[in-house]
C-alpha cells in the first residue's frame, strides 16, 4: 500500500524545530515534515467573497486550484453551488478536493482520523450507553477487532487505508466536524497544564523550569501527538469494551493486546497519562450535570458518595468517549462570563449505568484498572521479547533498537519517557534530582507529549539522555515481578 505522505510530497515542508534533530541513525517518520495540523503556514491569498463564482472561462485546473484553497468546507459548499462550473469539475473528482481541504485542516492526523471514523461504523462495536452486561462474544470481538487494526492502523495510524473516493462531502464534513472537538481538547490540555503549572510554582518551593508554558508556545508536533492520542482513546472508548460488573477481572490479553500491539509503548504511555486528566475532565463534567440537570441521573449522582462518583469518572474517561466528557473542558474564561454547557451526551451515556454502591460494589472495578496500574505488564507482553532461563523461569528482554525498528517516531522526547519510567528513576532510592523523581507529577503533567528539547534547561538536563539510556536498559532485563534485574 502506497504510504499516505508519499501521495503529497509536493506540500509545503514544514521546517524541523531547531532543538529538535532526528537522531543521525534513524530516519524520521514518514508525515513528520508535513504541514502543522492546526495552522496553515500558507493560507491562501484569496479573498472568500471574491472566489464564491469563478470567472467565466476559467480552465478546470484553476477552478480545482481554488477549491483546494479554500479556508473550509462551508466555503466549498458556497463556491460550488454558486458557479456551474465549479460544480462540473467538483463532481468530477469530488474526493481529491475534499481531501486536500481535510490534508490542510487535519494535518498527518488525517489516517488515525479516517480510523476513528470507521470504528465508530463498525456494526460490531459494543454497545452504549455504558452498561454492566456482556453484549459480546469474546472471540468473536477479537477477530474483529485484529481486522480493524490491520484495516485501519497500519505503521501506528499514520498510513490512509482508503481510496481518494473516500472522501465525500459528507465523510469529509463529519471528520471535520470531529476534528475541532479534538482541537477543543487540546486547547482545554493546554489550559489545564497552564493551572496545574501555576498552582506548582505557588505551592513548591523547588526552582521551576524556566522554559515557556504559555499554550502559544507548545509546538505544533506536541499539540499533534496529543491530538493523535485523543483519536486512539476515542476508538478505544468504542471498540474495546469493560465489564465494569462482572464478577472477574475480564481477559484483556485478546482485543487490548491485539489494538495496542498497533502503537509503541510511549503511546500506551501517553494514553495512560492522558487518562488521569480526562478523568479530571469527566469530574467536572459530573459537577456540571449535577447542577443543572433534574433527570433521574443526576439526582442518582448527587446521592453517591465522592468515592462512587470517583469511580463513574474513572469509567467515563476510559469509555464515555470525547463528546460526553466536552462539559468538563477547562475554558480559559472569566467565570462571570461562562456559557452554559450542554450535558445531554453525557446523561445519555450514565441513563442505564448505576451509581450506587449497592449495584457496583468497589471489588467489580477491578476489572478498570489495568489499563492504568499494570503498566509494566502490558509492556512485557506486548513490546518486549520473552526469554526463558534455564530454571524454567522467563524475563523480558529490554531491547529497545528492537523496538525502535519496528516502531518509528520523529522525535525522541516521548521514548525517552518510556525509558525513564521503565528504569525506575522514580524510586526514592534513585539519585536523580528530587524534582523529576516522580515525572508525571503536576509540575510535569502529560510530559510523555513533550518534545525531546523541552527536557533541555539552561545546559542541564532534567532527565538522563536518550542514548544513556538506552544503553542503561540493554544492561538489564524485566523479571516476572516487573523488578529490574541484571542482565
């Protein structure tokens, strides 16, 4: 299959960020030279007014040049029904049109995009609002789910699984359409990180970093990891279901090891750190349904306890998906001034799931919590290669040019994350610096997004270098207890 970016190699390249080189020995992923995914660098000089109704005469690859330029797809809708012409050559190759305009609004996110557009067709998927019974054959779901992942997310999401065809005005408008609430959150990530940052710098006495952390200021490569990552959370969220009451924890090693075998283990990193601030996202989301809705929902949220309501957030940012969890985006705004939030998806997600503790005794959420506490294991099972000793038992091999070949990335800040937690420079026996012994504190939240420079202060470091190590976790294996050993 012809790699998505090597269809468009004649888009404008965007310039590599100075403090961030690729490695000399590795090549960079394919996209990571395009276009940034929020802004175009290049707008199009032409005013909207003036090109609704092309002059009469013009030839068709002027009316396509056009086309391909206009800011959005409202533009488009006016430009072609305003101009036979432009109607003539937008029917003739409607899908080329309609997905350069989305090149230039999604950016190299498009093909997780698509992914997340046909998992959310799937007839398959499980089904919602949440609820507490099986729906499911678990082997059933697994094949299909090894079919969507070999479908849709080839080379870790970044290769387009369809045809020019594909894109419809109507696919392209709901892609689109989605595509801003994944702006919206990550703006509402940046806000976040904004107060945690500041709430640090008032409450610690530690130096802290002198770098920017104004959200004009992150890069565009880290608002675009970001943006990927909401993108696999969202598929996860419909394809891979939990059984949040069933009386054992529920076999994960099929569909979640089949879907995340698809991605490198600093993106299952990230979607780990992701999930602590969504889950903050889906407490305000509660704090918001409860006070202004009188359904039945909220008048059962409002008699749980904290700790139950707690749980029904942590529930929510693993599988309510993005639209439920809009209410509790943090707005950058005065609060005399806020607008009142819609909360009718999430109440339609909660309508059949309870929130009594009667109903979902604290021993059912168990079955939660791997994808947020058994880190190490998932990487042992997935990314890291087996090795059996002679007394019979096996270790896990870190080897991590393995990984490297196989799963690429355009820059190195979120491997090294991945190192730095997999080596354990957290314990409080670690001599590093007491300020990043624990990385993902709130003076670090989502860090695992951070581009490679960003861990540069002034000549330190405030993390060892990628190539220590690197060279650190080739000395050692994981052992089945998940302590690091000696090789």
């Amino acid at each position: 299959m012809q790699h998505f970016w090597e269809k468009h190699k004649g888009m404008p390249a965007r310039k590599p960020l100075p403090s961030h080189k690729p490695s000399p020995s590795r090549k960079p992923l394919p996209g990571s030279d395009v276009r940034p995914t929020v802004s175009d660098p290049n707008p199009s000089p032409l005013d909207d007014e003036k090109v609704r109704k092309p002059a009469p005469g013009l030839p068709n690859n002027a009316i396509m040049e056009i086309m391909v330029n206009l800011p959005d797809l409202e533009s488009l809708k006016s430009f072609v029904k305003a101009s036979p012409d432009a109607l003539r050559v937008f029917q003739a190759d409607q899908g080329a049109v309609c997905q350069k305009i989305l090149i230039k609004h999604i950016g190299h996110n498009l093909p997780i995009a698509v992914a997340r557009h046909e998992a959310a067709k799937a007839k398959w998927k499980p089904r919602k609002p949440l609820s507490t019974k099986a729906d499911r054959n678990a082997a059933s779901h697994k094949f299909n789910v090894e079919d969507f992942c070999d479908a849709h997310l080839s080379k870790q999401g970044t290769e387009l699984s369809v045809l020019t065809s594909y894109f419809t005005l109507e696919t392209a408008a709901e892609l689109w359409s989605f595509h801003n609430t994944v702006l919206k959150f990550v703006d509402g990530f940046l806000a976040y990180i904004e107060d945690k940052y500041d709430n640090a710098s008032t409450n610690w006495q530690a130096e802290m970093p002198a770098y920017p952390w104004s959200r004009h200021d992150f890069y565009e490569v880290e608002k675009s990891r970001l943006g990927k990552m909401l993108y696999v959370t969202e598929i996860v969220s419909i394809l891979i279901p939990v059984e949040y009451a069933h009386p054992k924890s529920p076999d994960r090693s099929g569909d979640w090891k089949a879907f995340w075998s698809c991605f490198a283990p600093w993106e299952f990193l990230g979607y780990v750190e992701m999930q602590s601030v969504l889950k903050d996202f889906a407490r305000n989301g509660l704090w918001e349904l409860i006070h202004v809705s009188r359904s039945n929902t909220a008048e059962s949220l409002r008699a749980a306890s904290p700790e139950d309501r707690d749980r029904v957030a942590e529930v929510l940012a693993l599988q309510g998906g993005l639209e439920c969890l809009k209410p509790g985006i943090p707005e950058s705004v005065d609060e005399n001034h806020k607008t009142p939030k819609s909360t009718d998806a999430l109440a339609k997600v909660l309508r059949y799931f309870p929130t009594q503790p009667s109903v979902l005794p604290p021993a059912c959420w168990r079955s939660v919590r791997p994808a947020l506490d058994g880190i190490l294991d998932e990487y042992k099972d997935i990314w890291l290669i087996k090795l059996s000793k002679g007394d019979g038992s096996t270790v896990h091999a870190l080897d991590v040019m393995h990984i490297l070949a196989k799963y690429d990335d355009f820059d190195l800040g979120p491997l090294a994350c991945w190192l730095f937690d997999l080596l354990r420079y957290g314990d409080p026996k670690s001599d590093i610096a007491e300020e990043i012994k624990h990385r993902a504190t709130s003076k670090y939240v989502l860090s695992s997004f951070w581009s490679e420079g960003r861990w540069k202060q002034k000549g330190r470091r405030l993390i060892p270098r990628t190539a220590e190590m690197i060279a650190e976790a080739a000395k050692h294996v994981l052992a089945e207890d998940n302590q690091m050993k000696p090789l």
